[in-house]
C-alpha cells in the first residue's frame, strides 16, 4: 500500500454529530450547559439523541473534534496530505463519516469493531453557543495494536507531523504516548489540543504524562482556566497561563514549545517557550449575521495552524492561516468548510 505524501497524522475519535438549534429548555431537561463538552451519562443523556433527531430537525455531520480539524487541514493542503486514526463501527453511521471524509479528500483509517455502534455527539445550539455531549461507542475502544499493525504504522512514519485531540486520553493514552516518542525521538512536531475543560480535570495523570512532548499546545480561554485550577497555577490570568504551559519541562529540546490560546473573537495569545513577552493576535472579525454555527471553530484553527506548521509556514502565518479557516468555518453549518475551495489569503 503506497503511504508517500502525508504529511500530517491525526489521532482521535470519529463521531457523527447529531446536531441542532434548541432552547434553555432543552439544556435543562438533560442537565447541560450552554458552551460545554462532556461525556454522555447512560442515566442522564442516551435519550438526548432521538430526542434531537424526533424534535428538533437534527442534522447529521461527520464530527469528532481532530476529524474536523484532518478535513480542515486537508482543505488547505495539497490532495493525500492528512491521515486521520480512530475507533469506529460497522454501520451506517460509519459510512456516512467514510463518505464526508472521502468527499474532503481525508484518508481514514478506522480500527472497525463490529459489535459496538459508531459513537454519536449530541450538540444542542442556543445562540452562538453549542454543548457537547458524546456517547464514545465504537470510538472508545481504540487500541495500541491498531496503531502499531503494520501497514498503520508506516502511515506513523511517513508522517511528518503528528496532531492529537485531547479527547483521546479518555480511550487511549498508550497510543497517544507512542506517537509522542516517535515524534520526539525523530524531531517532527507534537501538536496537541487541550479539547475541553473536563481534560485537564479528570485527565490530568495521562495529559501530564504527554506535557513533556508538546512542540505546539492548543486550548481556549475555558479549557487554559481548567488547566490552571487543576494543577494550581494560582492564576486565571490568561496570558501568565500561556507561559506556564510554554514553559513546562520538554523532551525535545531541538524544538521551542508553543503554547496557543484561543479567546473567541478576543485576541489569540501565543506563548513561546523561554520568551517574556506573549503576542497578542486579533482576530478578524465578521458580521454577526454572517456566523452561522460556532460548533467546531477551534477545530478548524486547530486544522488551518496544522497546515500552516506542516507546509513549513511561519508561527505568525500558521496562526493567521487557522484564523482564516476558522473565520470561513463559523459561517458554515457545524464544522465544515466552504465549496467549492477558499483560497488562503493572509488577513
């Protein structure tokens, strides 16, 4: 199987999205709050998604957080640039995702569990705001031995750069550690999202055990507060977050560790690693009756900063790039992006 030609290698958990507009009523009934991502309760939250789709006009969309941000990394790289890795089942739900991946121009290579089905994400939209609540099913159930089969792991080294969704410590961390020495012992960038403030809280253990390896570490202003509360930072002060996590103790000492907080229509922070100074980045903003859906905006950051890093761009273009497919994102139903094709221009 010819591997040659991607560059990017992205670890996470497919889910398909069930998504739609609902009301305080709604968040209520199940216990969520309005700009939040959290772990399905069998209890509490396995009603939410025939709930969605009966009552609310759901739309079905390929999701999983670092899926979206592979297809927005593809959407600006040059065709058989992004592989993406993951749990999944066999259904029809999986090959809705297959088809939207396909159709993107991703290559996917899901670990298929026949058993279990294709996990789901709830997302309730009231105003510019979206909660997340996933049921993992198939994609809780990754595993080491899909990832170092033969034939997947020659993807691994052919990459030249590696991005995990911070969801994933939740099912794999072995995976997650692998990719991380393999990224350390041959000097190709470890990019990493923080995801969601539940990470950082009830993650801390495998999420400390990969800080050594992060070249570049990705979060918003929530999930960067969650990070400080957890490990006692004794600030909320953005900006000193941001060097604190660019200033961790790192493996790879040939690399610079970058530390990028994103703050909605704020200005994105860049902490680098050994520099006082953290640069402040405006964003461009839009009308507000262009935004369209909000859900998967730091996804498509996450996508456009990766293409930046991999097509060797500068750390100032990198972020101005996941600015750009941010900005086209928003305007977009659920995490997707524009066709036919925007072409990048440096705002």
């Amino acid at each position: 199987m010819a591997t040659k030609g991607y560059k990017l290698l992205c670890l996470e958990n497919p889910l398909l999205d069930i998504q739609a507009f609902g009301n305080d009523a709604l968040l209520e009934k199940y216990g969520l709050k309005a700009n939040d991502a959290i772990l399905a309760d069998p209890e509490k939250h396995l009603d939410l998604y025939e709930d969605l789709l009966n009552n609310y006009d759901a739309k079905l969309i390929a999701g999983g957080a670092a899926q979206n941000t592979a297809r927005g990394a593809q959407y600006r790289l040059p065709a058989n640039s992004v592989v993406y890795l993951g749990g999944a089942g066999d259904d029809k739900y999986s090959a809705i995702l297959r088809d939207a991946c396909k159709q993107a121009g991703l290559r996917v290579e899901y670990r298929v569990d026949p058993k279990i089905p294709t996990g789901r994400c709830g997302v309730v939209i009231t105003g510019h705001n979206r909660s997340m609540c996933t049921d993992l099913g198939a994609a809780n159930h990754y595993d080491l031995e899909h990832l170092k089969r033969p034939d997947i792991w020659a993807l691994v080294e052919e990459a030249e750069a590696y991005y995990i969704g911070g969801y994933h410590f939740t099912v794999c961390p072995p995976a997650i550690m692998e990719l991380a020495n393999q990224a350390a012992s041959k000097n190709k960038p470890f990019i990493l999202s923080l995801s969601a403030p539940f990470i950082p809280q009830f993650f801390k253990e495998p999420l400390d055990a990969s800080a050594p390896y992060w070249d570049y570490v990705i979060g918003n202003e929530t999930e960067a507060a969650a990070y400080a509360e957890s490990h006692e930072l004794g600030t909320q002060d953005v900006k000193e977050i941001a060097k604190k996590l660019a200033n961790l103790p790192k493996a790879n000492s040939q690399r610079k560790r970058v530390a990028i907080i994103t703050q909605g229509t704020e200005p994105t922070l860049v902490a680098v690693q050994g520099e006082d100074v953290v640069k402040e980045v405006p964003v461009h903003e839009i009308p507000k009756e262009k935004i369209n859906d909000t859900n998967g905006a730091g996804d498509a950051f996450a996508g456009g900063f990766c293409a930046g890093i991999v097509s060797g761009k500068s750390l100032d273009e990198s972020v101005d790039m996941g600015q750009w497919l941010a900005r086209l994102s928003i305007q977009e139903l659920g995490p997707s992006y524009p066709f036919p094709q925007q072409t990048y221009q440096r705002q």
